[in-house]
C-alpha cells in the first residue's frame, strides 16, 4: 500500500513539474518570440509609411496598365525622340601662368520621352525619359490625380543593365515622403547631372502635358 502511494505520488509530482516547466517555457517562448519581432522591426530604417507603399503600388498599377493595353484602350501615348548634344566645361588654374584654363568637352547621343496618360487627354500617369550620352540614363515620373507622386533617376553602365547610381522621391503633394539614395560614391561628371530637383522637373513635365492638350480638351 505504501509502495503504490510512493508511487501514485511520484507519478503525479511528475506530472505537476512537466506541467509548469511546460507553462514556463511555453510562456518564454512566446516573449522571446515577441522580443525577436520586436527587435527586428525597430531595428529597420526608414520603413516605408502606408502612404509610401500605396504610391509604390499605384506605381505597378500603371506600369501594368501601360504594359497590357495594346490596344490603346485606357493610355494615350506620346513618343519624343532625337539627338541630344552635351557639353561639359572644366575649369582650373594653370600651375605655371595661375591663368584659369577652360576645357570644353562635346558629347553627342539620342533621347527618348515617353509620355502616358489617360484617352481623354487630361490625365497624366507616367513619363519616362532615357539617354545615352553619359552612359545609360532614365528619369521616371508617376502622377496620380494630376499630382505629381514620385520621381526617380536610374543610371546604369552602357554595356550592362548594372545600376551604378539610382534614387527615388515620393511625394504629398508639398511634402516629401521619403527619399532612397544608393550610398556608393560616383564620379564628380555624374554626380553633377544626378543633382537635379526632381520635384520641380517633375511638375514641369506636368504642366508641359497640360498646356500640350489644352488646345484637344477645349475642342471636346
């Protein structure tokens, strides 16, 4: 009798130790999970808002569209191509005269813009621009609502679609949402053209769309 109370007893203090330690580690886990999740979403920068991701989203929307309608039945499209003619001037001081010498140097290569936007003609979606004379060089600009939403420049080397230099804007309206910047250091030829306003560029091409149809709209 004693013996099975022993072990009726032994069996249940198991039982009770499995038990807790099972509560316990159970309960750990779900704080290290959470810890862990914790630690990893604080420890992104510059996480993208709901406002970034919806202009990112609405980015792909019209890419697709543009890239599907065959037809013609939602985008109008614009096509400006040509020749394009860079000049670069380099100044510095001549180190036996300490006169300063000028050194112009001409780059000649072709242009395309490419312009999307609703049939009516009073909607503007994307335009996208793209030259050869310093490499491979491409502006994007998305607008949504006739506001312009994001603009980006992507520059790539001329024998390779390899990005040596890339950034993206996202804006609301007057505000800047976010700014991506590739942090690898480019040389001063580059660099110079890189240093635009997109925003300011960007509205510029908005307000060029709209004076180029006000002549189609107030026909309809």
């Amino acid at each position: 009798m004693k013996s099975s109370f022993n072990i009726s007893f032994l069996l249940h203090t198991s039982l009770l130790l499995l038990t807790l330690a099972s509560c316990r580690s159970s309960k750990q886990s779900k704080l290290d999970t959470k810890n862990s999740f914790e630690y990893v979403y604080d420890s992104i920068s510059n996480r993208d808002s709901i406002e970034v991701v919806n202009i990112k989203k609405y980015n792909i929307y019209i890419d697709s569209l543009i890239k599907y309608d065959e037809h013609y039945e939602y985008i109008m499209s614009g096509i400006e191509e040509g020749k394009i003619k860079r000049e670069t001037r380099r100044v510095k001081t001549n180190t036996y005269t300490d006169d300063l010498d000028t050194t112009i140097k001409i780059k000649n290569g072709g242009f395309g813009k490419y312009t999307y936007g609703n049939r009516k003609g009073d909607t503007l979606y994307k335009i996208y621009y793209h030259d050869n004379i310093d490499k491979n060089y491409y502006e994007y600009f998305y607008f949504r609502n006739n506001q312009l939403v994001s603009a980006s420049i992507v520059y790539e080397e001329n024998s390779s679609t390899k990005v040596f230099y890339s950034r993206e804007e996202y804006y609301s309206e007057s505000r800047t949402l976010k700014v991506e910047e590739s942090k690898k250091k480019i040389a001063t030829v580059y660099r110079e053209r890189v240093s635009i306003d997109l925003r300011k560029k960007g509205i510029r091409y908005l307000s060029e769309y709209k004076e180029m149809n006000k002549d189609f709209l107030s026909q309809q």
